[in-house]
C-alpha cells in the first residue's frame, strides 16, 4: 500500500522520512513545569537535529487507582497548550477520554490523541476526525496489529492526518511486550505513518499495586530496536525528576538523558532508512518497513544530526566519536 505523509506544523511523519519525535511528561502538572519542560526539549530537538511535538495530557482518567492524581484538567491545561504552541512555536499532542472532548482540545492543540484502552471506540473516532485535526490513535493492549486497519478505516475521513502507535502487548498479569512485526504490519496494511512508544512498552501496568511500574532502563533499548526496523516515529515521555512524578515516573525517560538517546537513534534511523546526513558519503537506500524503497527528500533535503560510529572487534560495542576529532 502506498505510504502517506503526515505534516504536523513544521513535523513530517512518513514511515520513509527522517525519524520524528513526541515527547513530554505524562502529565500537565503547572504552567511553570509544561513551559520549561517544552523549552528544554525544543532546544535539545534543535541541537540534534530532530522534528518536535511536545505532549502531555490534561487529565489521566485511566489511573491505577481513584486516589491517584490526573492532571490540572481541560480548563487550566488549554491555555498553556496554547501558550507553548504560539511562544515557542511547538505543535501539541494531548489525549481525549470523551466526544465532548475534541472541539474544545482541538482548539488549543495540533494532535488528538486516542488512547489505547478507547482506540476502538467509534464515536470518540469519528469525534477526533470531525475537528480537521491530526489524530493519534494508540495501539490497545488487547488488540493484534491487524486489528487496528478497522480502526484506521473508521478515519478515513480525517483530513488531518492519522499516525497509529504501537506501546506494547498485554503479556500475562502487570506487564507488556512488543512485538516488532506490528510496525510493518500497520504499516503494511494501512500505509499510515506508525509511531513506536517506547515509554508506556516497558510500563508494567497495575504493578506497584496502587500504581503502574516500569523499567525504564529499557526505553532506549527498545526504541532502538524500533527505529531499526522502520518507524516514522517515536514516543518517549520524559520527565526533569521522574522519580517524584505524579504519574508514569517509573517508564518516564530522565530529561537529562533525552539527547543521547535521540542522538543515537537518529543514527539508527540513518542506517535504517539509508538516509544521509550533512557532510557524511551516501548510503544505500534499504526497504523501508512497508517494503518501499525511500521517498525523494524534499527540496533543500531533510535536517539529519551528523553522527558517525566506530565498531571495536572485541568487545563489541559502538563509540560515538567526536566529529571534531582529526583522524591521524
């Protein structure tokens, strides 16, 4: 099938593009935390070279447990979306619970986003679709990825776009796996661009009892794994002190350590896509995920981080080398 560009503000996600990124925390906690969070990844977004939605959700009403904190709420949140999008000129990505939901978010917002446990909830479908906004729909646990072509057929009138995101397979009791073949197969079957979460894949659900846990130690290995394979984008929530976050600090990335990881992903994404970066010799153009070769880059070409590696023999293990370094 062919494969379709989505265009978020400045973003392009396509399945054959330069790797995209979402990323933000869990939840609005205050006006001060969203602006400085979303000014720190803009300028990280900047120095690696990356494509940037901000996101964050004004209400989590999917918690473990009642006593738990959701968020700051519709009311006070859609200001300071609105805020970020016009003072530091970031699209926004948040999530919808309800119908009722999408015109007002979609006001403030450039993506609505569908979570996993509604994914296939008709009416919040065609409610997201309705506001001419871009719509994220997250992959449910409960479902396999051929599953989500109906849901994407519900979208097909949406003329903002449709990404779909893959966060992991109920696996038993309290936890998840991912199974990489779903990103071609959405891919495949959907020609929509597909997002890989790498947060909420390693979210061990209910685990802590009255909460959710996560390792998050394996965020960078699985999105890796994912941009290897082929992936429009990633999801990664982050989080300057996720240890005392209100919600999901356990899978939440350290904000501290968001450049590496991009840096090495976009790597992974060069070699994937056969992508060239400024100033390094050209690659070969491998399949992308859906079997298709990659798209012609726009006029001007895309803006790829130079990021070269070298291979030790024994052990193995890659070392990022200084692009200033003069080889003798």
């Amino acid at each position: 099938m062919q494969q379709r560009a989505v265009p978020v503000g400045n973003v392009v996600f396509a399945n054959n593009a330069p790797l995209a990124l979402i990323a933000g925390p869990c939840q609005m906690e205050s006006r001060a935390h969203a602006l400085e969070t979303a000014q720190a990844l803009r300028e990280i977004a900047a120095r690696v070279g990356i494509g940037l939605i901000y996101k964050s959700s004004f209400d989590k009403a999917n918690r473990t447990s009642g006593s738990a904190r959701r968020g700051i709420g519709l009311d006070q949140s859609l200001p300071i979306f609105a805020e970020i999008r016009s003072d530091l000129g970031l699209p926004v990505l948040t999530d919808v619970h309800e119908s009722w939901q999408c015109a007002p978010v979609a006001q403030a917002v450039d993506v609505l986003q569908i979570p996993a446990f509604l994914c296939r909830q008709t009416d919040l479908l065609l409610a997201a679709a309705a506001t001419g906004r871009t719509v994220n729909v997250k992959k449910g646990q409960f479902l396999s990825p051929d599953d989500m072509t109906n849901v994407a057929g519900k979208l097909a009138g949406a003329t903002g776009g449709v990404l779909l995101t893959e966060r992991g397979t109920s696996f038993g009791y309290n936890t998840l796996v991912s199974d990489m073949r779903a990103l071609p197969t959405m891919a495949r079957n959907t020609g929509l661009p597909v997002i890989f979460d790498a947060t909420h894949s390693v979210q061990q659900p209910g685990g802590l009892g009255g909460a959710s846990g996560g390792q998050r130690e394996f965020v960078p290995v699985l999105a890796r794994a994912a941009v290897a394979v082929g992936v429009a984008g990633v999801f990664i929530e982050t989080h300057p002190d996720p240890d005392h976050a209100p919600s999901d600090g356990p899978n939440m990335l350290p904000l501290l350590q968001m450049e590496a990881v991009l840096r090495d992903l976009i790597a992974f994404d060069r070699l994937a896509k056969g992508l060239t970066a400024p100033g390094l010799p050209p690659l070969s153009a491998p399949l992308d995920l859906a079997g298709q070769r990659p798209a012609d880059p726009p006029p001007g070409g895309y803006e790829i981080a130079a990021t070269t590696y070298e291979v030790e023999a024994e052990p193995m293990r890659y070392i990022r080398k200084d692009p200033n370094e003069v080889s003798s």
